[in-house]
C-alpha cells in the first residue's frame, strides 16, 4: 500500500516535467532555424546598425542647434531611438507566421492534437526566438550604439532591473496582442498585410519605438500612456534613458500586468471561438 501511494505521489511531477519538455520542444525551434541561418547573420547586422544610424541622424537633423526638445535633450532621444532598437531583440513574436501558415496549410491541426496547449505552444515559440534574437541582433546593437552612436547605458542597479522587468513584461504583452491578430487567420486565412500594418504602425510607431510619446499631440500622449501598447517600447525606454523614476516605472509594471490579464482572457475567448469554427469546417 505504502509502495503503491509513493508510486501514485511520483506520477504527477513526472507528467509535469514531461510537459515541460514539449513546450520546451516549440521554444527549441527558432533556436535551430537560428543556427542554420547565422551565415547570414553579418549581413542582419549591418542592415540593423544601418538603419539605426539613419534613424539617430534624422533626429540630428531635427534638433539642429537646439538644446532641448519636448523635453528630451540631443543625447536622450540618441539613446532612446536606439534602445528602442536593442529591444527589437526582445519584442519579437512568431504566432502570426505560424498560425496563418499551419491554418493554410492545415498543419494547424498536428498542433491542436498534440497534448500541449496551442496559446503557451505560440508563447513558448516566441520565447526561443526572442532568446536567439538577444544574442544575434540585440547585443550586436548594443555594442555598436555604445561604440558608434554614443547612447547611454542603465547602469544603476534599479533603473537596470527595471528595465530588464518592463522588457519582460514588454515581450508578454506583444504575445498576447500578435496572438490575438494570429488567431485572425481561422477567419481571413491570410494575415500578412494585417501583420505588417500592425508591426510598422501599431506595435512599432504608437509602442514608442522610435518618436516618444511627448512628441505626439496631447490627447494622443494620454490615451497611448495608458494602453498596453506604451508597455512595448515607451516605457523601458523611458527608464533607459533616464525620464522615468523608479515609482513611475513600478507604476507602468502594474499596468502592464493589468493589461496581461485582460488580454489572456480575451485571447481564451478567441481561442474558444477558433476551435469551434475548426470543427464546424470538419477539423
């Protein structure tokens, strides 16, 4: 009896370690397509520095002689337009391209029969590609911005770890948001030219990613700050660059978990709705 219970009390860790390994199988992915495309690596590389240093000399232009605008100095908006760079390391997701291709295709259904769940297998595939990213294109960045551009490094240890924790929650909330324009696949099939609207447009120029939002008009600063869009780019950001203290950007964390739950109980709903528009077309 004894032998028995032990025996029963050691099956649940094992299953759960197992799933694990399958998440873990999605998150391996991008890594090895990673490894079978770093020829071409020098070639991302330069073309990401490229147009960083595009984007710094546009703002250049734009300051001229001036000292200060909208409240950010020259060396500021350097730093932020190119931190907002490195984080394009981070802020990277692969739902789209995965679903609108298994749904075209129909492999989406090898997906939905496995034992893991389709949102944390999406989840877990963009994690491998943001932790590939970081190494093959977010530190290279880094190092060149330093050298080459001049930007300023967090290296304080708060306003540091508050970079690292809005970068993370940054890459949670683009997940939940590019899965929700994944999941537009069971309905439209095809998602590329709503996938390169979003990224350009919405994720990139109202995230933040290369104007702050002071320089949008008044009403747009306030309706963005409080979107979760502001918690992709604007805000670690702003950290980096040192325009957001340690309690606003404790402020803008819980935000973003705000907004981390209500998207994943929106995402939950869509999913419902997705599989049962597979079974109505026969799976």
């Amino acid at each position: 009896m004894g032998d028995g219970s032990d025996a029963e009390c050691a099956r649940p860790p094992a299953r759960r370690w197992a799933g694990l390994a399958r998440y873990w199988g999605y998150a391996r992915r991008p890594l090895v397509e990673l490894r079978t495309r770093r020829s071409s690596l020098p070639l991302g590389w330069v073309r990401s520095w490229v147009y960083a240093y595009i984007l710094v000399a546009f703002w250049r232009a734009v300051y001229g002689h001036t000292a200060q605008e909208a409240g950010y100095t020259l060396g500021q908006i350097v730093s932020y337009v190119v931190a907002g760079q490195v984080l394009n390391a981070v802020l990277v997701s692969t739902a789209q391209e995965r679903l609108s291709q298994g749904v075209r295709q129909g492999t989406v259904i090898l997906d939905l029969l496995r034992p893991v769940a389709l949102p944390l297998a999406l989840l877990a595939d963009g994690a491998g590609m943001a932790l590939g990213s970081i190494f093959s294109h977010g530190i290279p960045m880094l190092i060149f911005g330093v050298l080459v551009l001049h930007m300023r490094v967090p290296l304080a240890p708060t306003p540091l770890a508050l970079v690292v924790l809005l970068g993370f929650l940054g890459f949670a909330l683009l997940q939940l948001l590019d899965g929700l324009i994944a999941y537009s696949a069971f309905w439209t099939v095809r998602t590329q030219g709503l996938d390169r609207l979003v990224n350009w447009i919405v994720f990139s120029l109202l995230g933040g990613s290369f104007v702050p939002y002071a320089f949008f008009p008044h009403w747009a600063q306030g309706l963005l700050t409080w979107s979760p869009l502001a918690g992709l780019y604007s805000d670690p950001v702003q950290v980096w660059v040192g325009r957001m203290g340690a309690a606003a950007g404790l402020a803008a964390a819980g935000r973003d978990l705000f907004w981390l739950a209500v998207l994943m109980a929106i995402q939950a709903w869509v999913h419902v709705r997705a599989m049962r528009r597979v079974i109505s077309f026969g799976g």
